[in-house]
C-alpha cells in the first residue's frame, strides 16, 4: 500500500488520504471499509509526530490514478498511430 496524496480541509480538521495498492488481491470496496476501520489508530499514531493544534480526522479513498494511466496507456496502443 502507498498513500499517493493527502487533501486537508481549510480549516485543518478532515483530511482525506488517497492510497493504491499494487497487486491488489481484495476489491476496492472492501480495501475502503478495512483501511477505514482503523482511522483511529492512524490519528493516534501521528498526533505526536504532527506540530499541529489538531490532528485532522482521516478518511481514506483508493486512488485509481494508476489504473486510469493503465487504461488510457492500452486505448492509445490500441489506436497504432505510426509516424508517417
């Protein structure tokens, strides 16, 4: 698992935390539901580590950034331009 971007609110109080996974065995929907079920031992875990009045409440989102790439990658390939 790599987290591949964090989203803070304005206010410092949410932030939303993006991950992907390579050689993904288990379904986005289910990675979702596991990750966030331990949001707060993340918090915990970093509020030491953070210099910051709060620790922003975590919500975690499976970036599909990577696949999308994959996707359009084989579309283009497909298309076979040549450079004549």
């Amino acid at each position: 698992m790599t987290f591949t971007k964090v989203d803070v609110s304005r206010d410092l109080r949410i932030a939303k935390v993006f991950y992907s996974v390579i050689n993904q065995t288990i379904s986005k929907d289910k990675l979702d539901i596991e990750i966030n079920k331990h949001r707060k031992p993340f918090k915990k875990y970093m509020g030491p580590e953070l210099s910051m009045k709060h620790t922003p409440d975590l919500r975690f989102y499976f970036d599909d950034t990577f696949e999308y790439t994959e996707y359009v990658s084989s579309l283009m390939k497909k298309l076979d331009i040549s450079d004549n």
